[in-house]
C-alpha cells in the first residue's frame, strides 16, 4: 500500500512512523513533514490546506490510504473531496468535522443529548455578552466559535480580563470570522484528561487515556499552547470514570448522530474536565491529539493500518486493541516565545546522542534537516514553535520521567523552552 500522512507537526511524525511499522505499506508520503518524517516518508511540499492539489498527489501516485493530521482540512471538507474522486482516507466528513469547527454546534449537540459539559450561552453582540459576564460573574470561559489554532479559548479570571477576551473576539476580530460568535460557559474546577476513540460510523473503540499539559508554563501557568507535554495512560481516569465517558458521553453522541442519519468515522477525541469523580466534555476535536498521539501510538501493539482500514470499513466491532502496559510520557521542547512569536533556523544540538537511547523515542515536530552533499554530515534546524517531542516508556511513571528528562540534558538549541514538571500531576493518584 501507500500511504499519504498529511501535516508536520510531532503528532505526523508520530503517526508515520507506527505506519512505517505496519507490513501492509511499501512506501509512505508526508505532506509537508518536517525534518524527521523525512527519513521514513518522501516530504512532499502541499500544503495540508491547500484540498485540490493533494487530491491530484493522492490520484496521480495511487495513494491506498490518507491520513489527515490536523483538524484544518478536516474542517474544510477534505475527506468529502477525496471520496468524490473514490480515493480512500480516514476522518470524518465535513458536516461532521464541525464538532471540533464550531463549538456552538459541538455545546448545542451535547445540550441536545444530555452529553455532560459546562452551562453556556451564545452570543452574537459584544454588549450582550458583556452584560452577561457582568451578572454572571468570574471565573469564567471565553470561547471563539471557530477554529483558532488553540489560542480562541480564554479563561478569564476578572471581569476585566472576560471583557479584554471580548473585545480580542468580537471586536477586534483577533480570529477573523471563528469570533462572529462565541460561546461563554461556567468555569469547571477540576483536572483534565483526553480520551480518544476510532468510531466506524456505530462502534466505538477507545484508545488509553493521556492527559496533556496545554498551559505554557510549569504548574500550569501562562497561556494556553497546543500542548507541552503529555503521558498515558492518566490515573485519573480510573475504571469507573473511564465507563463512564463511554456510557455518558460517546454512547450517547454516536447514538444520537446515528438517529440524525450521520455516521462519524475516524479518530473523535473528547477533551474533559474530571470533576467530582465525574467527566465533563470541554471539547470535541475530530483528530489525534497532539501530543496525546505522540504518548498513545508508542503503547499500541496493534497494526495502526489495519485498525484504520477497520474503521472505514466499519469493521471495528471485530478489532481488539493491545496495549504496552507501560507508562508512556512526552515532552515538547518549545522555541522561547511559543506560543506567540519567535525565531526559526537556529541549530539543534545532541539528537544524534539520543537516538540510540533504549525505550527513548524522538518525534520532530517544527525542524528541517539539512545535508551536506559533499561531507553528507547532517544537520537539524528549528522551523516552528513545538520543535522537538522527547518520548520515554518504562514502567513506572517516575522512571519514565526520568528517562526523558534525562535524554533532554543532551539537546539544545538558542532559546529552548520546556515544562520540568510533566507528568508531576498523576504521582498523587499512584502513591496512594
Ligand atoms: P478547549 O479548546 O475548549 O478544550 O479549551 C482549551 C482549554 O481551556 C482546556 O484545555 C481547559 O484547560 C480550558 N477550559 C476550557 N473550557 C473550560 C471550562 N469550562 N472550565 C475550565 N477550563 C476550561
Ligand atoms: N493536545 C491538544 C490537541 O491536540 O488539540
């Protein structure tokens, strides 16, 4: 088979290389990749967004089977297009990708189904909004409709920093159209966990818990970033909470969609909020996590292109997922300034100390590699925010996070940035 993996991130390197792993594929393409899909994929420089050439890539190289990284594409439609020219992907169609496009459609499906999640509200008009957040009172969450690259959600812990997050949205319109409307809901005290499932339409397969780490800063401080970290499985999510999530939130969901004539395929991810012993759905998003992927697909024994495969062809009801029973934790090394501005270019030291490491895996995320023609020496340089993910197994978490941050001291580059506390939050659950 080939294979065509679209994105560049951690979670694209990721998922070409368990691909890699499968003896179903002869060759993998990766648009655009980044400087590590490039040993196991041929890069191909189309842009995940730009729809109409990669479905002249996908029919001019007889592409078996794509894979849609980002939500982007999704959301714009690609999985329809590609199937119009009988080509083979996994994800969702686009009038189900809008779980994770709109979150006023994702909260009025939840309301709809009795899906466990925070109260809200709509709003189309900064005033009444404004008056809202007023009577309502702090903490409380902010949040664009539309796709804004993980920055168009605010938690606002004063009433001037909920009218600050209005004006970004609706006035300055920072997310363009993703602010035409928003959604405020009531803040949930509690601690976060993503749990994802392939969906073949009516079966639900979950994969094992993970719990990222967005906020930018140790202890969970600073803005929000695509996430800095992450580990599998979650103590948080014991058994109880675990069927729980099913019977109360993807049960309910692909039932209900079921009823409306829909049938979700792919990857659906629900972030949570676990509060009281009980989840709460924060969002949908309808892809791998990133970095969630990059701590799920290491514990995975199973042929991912033979899942996949299952799940299109709604055969999941007849897969058994195996699972490394190891602890599984990554972190992200950022660029400094991440998540708002920085530089790119600058020389990564030590990835080839690491690379031989047991139970150490590295997964690039915003790099290029560069060779030499003459000396063939090799060299990586930061082209992105989330430049490197540092990925450890072992058996136990603290070993694990050892491992990792140990294999850290060996890489650096100008103004690197990473969380030392990764991992930290799930040693309360483990102890007792
Ligand atoms: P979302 O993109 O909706 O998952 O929101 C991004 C992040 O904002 C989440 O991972 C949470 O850390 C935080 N967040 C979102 N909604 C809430 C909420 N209702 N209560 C508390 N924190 C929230
Ligand atoms: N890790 C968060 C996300 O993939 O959206």
């Amino acid at each position: 088979m080939k294979v065509l993996v679209i994105g560049s991130g951690g979670r694209e390197h990721c998922l070409v290389w368990k691909i890699a792993h499968s003896p179903l594929v002869k060759k993998i393409y990766c648009a655009c990749g980044n400087g590590g899909t490039v040993d196991l994929a041929e890069n191909v420089d189309i842009s995940p967004n730009n729809v109409r050439d990669l479905v002249r890539f996908a029919q001019e190289k007889r592409i078996d089977l794509t894979v849609v990284g980002p939500e982007a594409p999704l959301v714009g439609g690609i999985v329809d297009k590609f199937e119009e020219k009988g080509l083979r992907i996994f994800g969702p169609k686009k009038d189900l990708a809008i779980l994770e496009g709109s979150k006023v459609f994702a909260k009025e499906i939840m309301q709809r189904l009795g899906i466990p999640t925070a109260n809200f509200r709509v709003f189309y008009n900064f005033n009444e909004a404004k008056d809202y957040i007023y009577n309502r009172g702090v903490p409380i969450v902010i949040k664009a409709d539309g796709l804004a690259s993980g920055k168009g959600v605010i938690v606002a812990n004063s009433l001037e920093e909920a009218e600050k997050a209005l004006e970004l949205i609706m006035v300055k319109k920072e997310f363009g159209q993703a602010g035409d409307r928003i959604v405020i809901e009531d803040y949930l005290k509690g601690e976060e966990a993503s749990i994802l499932a392939f969906i073949d339409g009516k079966n639900i397969l979950p994969l094992v818990s993970s719990q990222d780490h967005k906020p930018l800063f140790d202890g969970d401080k600073g803005p929000n970033t695509g996430g800095m970290g992450a580990y599998a499985p979650a103590p948080i999510v014991g058994e109880d909470i675990f069927n729980k999530i099913i019977e109360k939130i993807f049960k309910p969901l692909i039932l209900g969609l079921n009823k409306d004539g829909k049938f979700y395929k792919g990857v659906l991810y629900a972030g949570l909020m676990i509060k009281d012993n009980e989840p709460f759905v924060l969002e949908f998003n309808v892809r791998f996590g990133d970095p969630e992927t990059q701590v799920i697909l290491p514990k995975l024994k199973n042929d991912l292109v033979e899942v996949i495969l299952a799940t299109i062809e709604g055969r999941l009801d007849r897969i058994n997922l195996d699972w490394d029973e190891r602890f599984c934790l990554c972190v992200v090394l950022a660029n400094g300034g991440y998540p708002s501005t920085y530089e790119k270019g600058k020389d990564i030291f030590g990835l080839e100390k690491i690379s031989c490491l047991e139970d150490i895996l590295v997964f690039h995320a915003g790099t290029v590699k560069l060779e030499d023609k003459v000396s063939k020496k090799v060299k990586f340089l930061t082209n992105g925010g989330r430049v490197i993910n540092i990925v450890g197994l072992a058996k136990d978490l603290v070993d694990a996070q050892k491992k990792v941050y140990s294999a850290i001291e060996n890489v650096y580059f100008e103004n690197i940035h990473y969380r030392k506390d990764i991992g930290d939050k799930a040693l309360k659950y483990l102890q007792t």
